[in-house]
C-alpha cells in the first residue's frame, strides 16, 4: 500500500467533510480499519486450521466448517470497509471536476471568463446531492452488512460447540472452535463501532436537510422583504403617503401635498407674491 497516496486520500475527504464527516472518518481509520488490519486478520487466521473435529472421516471437518462459517468474518469486513469509503472519493472525484472544468473555461474564453465554481468545495448543487447521497448509501451499507453478519452468526457470536451431522460425516460429530471468546469480543467491538458510523451518517445527513431548509427560508425571508421594499406606489394611492408613513424617519411628503404658506415663498407663482 502506497500511504503517501491514502494519506492524500484522507486529508482530501477531511477537507471537504462537516464535523460529523470528520468524527466518522476518525471511527473508521482508527477503529475500524487500524484494527482490522492489525489484529482481527490474526485472530481469524488459524479458524479452518484450527477448527477441530472429533472424526476421522476425510471430508467432514472441510464440511462442517463451510456450513458453520459460509463466509469469512474478514472478508466480510474487508467488503464492507471498501464500500463504505468509496463514496467518500466520489466526492472527491465531483470536486476535482469541478476545478477540471474551471481550468478549461479560463483556459478557452480567457478574459471574458465567468468564474462557475467561486468556493468548487462548497456543497451546493449538484456536489450536495453527491455528498447526500453518499451519507445515505454509507448508511445502508453498513446496515446490510450488520443484517448479514446476523443472518449468518446468530446474534453476533461463535460458540465454543458445534455439532454437525452433514455427510460425509458417519454420525453426529463435536466441532470445535478456536479462540472464540477473542473472536466474540473483536465481532461485537465491530458492530458497536459499524452501529456509531450509522448513527453519525444520519445525524450528518439530518444536518445537512437542515441546514439547507434553512438558509432557503432565510432567502425567501429575504426576497420577500426586498419585494416589499422595492414596489412602487399604488395607483390607489398617488401621493404616496400611506405607503410612505410605513416607514418612519424616512418618510418624506409628497410635494402635493405641502400646504402653502408664507413661510414657503419659494413655492409661490409671481402673481402670488405681488399681490
């Protein structure tokens, strides 16, 4: 594995991720990955090899062993780990289009160049949906996957017995397991952290809904205010002085309707003034 790569990888999902993203991303590499590679990839290292049953008969131990592990825990783990992360460089693939794109506008129309992406980082448009979206299927497929580890070890442990009667085993056979206690507590601590990863995937996808929900009512709010600061006078009212009385100190009369006086001659016609 190349880590300069994958700490790229990294810091660029950190980079572009809420707080909540980056909690998750934390749990994962630490939690989950680190201890996937490890230690559980030793402890289920010697399961077939160490699995024991009290028969001598060829085939049987090879049989009951794929029965009672169908699937691997490790390679469940491992499918599941590659499925959740591949969003998140989905993500980074929306963003670094967006910066392709504006390279090649600036690149083709030169000063006449309208800037599209100003922040290409921000969660707008379509990056916002890339980014919802991914939160959802990370949340998924993690589900999936604590329902399969269900369907296949009941309520997520091994027992220290089996017992298996498939051919070609002449009769009932007792089966062992190796190190099952370490392997139960090394499952449960997976799905403990699998389930923090769904509950941080809602709340950050429930953020951002929002979020969003927000800041468009705010420019509703906004637009609607505007409108009825920029609407011109009423027709019903042509000196303007309902209107304008909504307004407070800013108010200023219309000129009609300014009584005259003679403390006003500017106002007065010529023949006014002489008489």
């Amino acid at each position: 594995m190349n880590w300069g790569v994958f700490e790229g990888l990294l810091s660029g999902v950190n980079k572009y991720s809420t707080a909540f993203g980056r909690i998750w991303l934390s749990v994962v590499f630490i939690f989950r990955l680190l201890v996937y590679l490890v230690a559980a990839e030793r402890v289920w290292s010697d399961d077939h090899k160490d699995f024991d049953c009290n028969t001598e008969q060829p085939g049987c131990t090879n049989v009951c062993f794929d029965h009672f592990f169908p699937v691997s825990h490790i390679r469940l783990w491992a499918l599941q780990l590659i499925l959740v992360t591949c969003p998140s460089l989905l993500v980074l693939m929306h963003v670094a289009y967006r910066v392709a794109r504006e390279q090649r506008l600036r690149e083709t129309k030169g000063d006449s160049y309208r800037c599209i992406y100003p922040n290409p980082g921000k969660k707008r448009g379509g990056l916002w949906w890339t980014y919802l979206l991914s939160l959802i299927f990370k949340a998924s497929v993690d589900l999936v996957f604590l329902y399969i580890f269900f369907r296949f070890y009941r309520n997520y442990t091994l027992p220290r017995l089996v017992k298996c009667e498939l051919p070609p085993c002449p009769n009932v056979v007792d089966c062992f397991i190796s190190r099952p206690t370490e392997k139960n507590i090394f499952t449960l601590f997976m799905v403990v952290t699998t389930c923090i990863c769904v509950v941080l995937n809602l709340v950050e996808a429930t953020y951002l809904i929002g979020k969003r929900c927000r800041e468009c009512g705010r420019a509703g709010g906004g637009d609607s205010r505007r409108h009825s600061h920029d609407c011109p006078v009423s027709c019903a009212d042509p000196a303007g002085t309902e209107g304008q009385g909504l307004h407070g100190d800013d108010y200023k009369p219309h000129p009609a309707a300014i009584p005259l006086t003679a403390s006003s001659p500017s106002t007065l016609s010529e023949d006014e003034a002489c008489s």
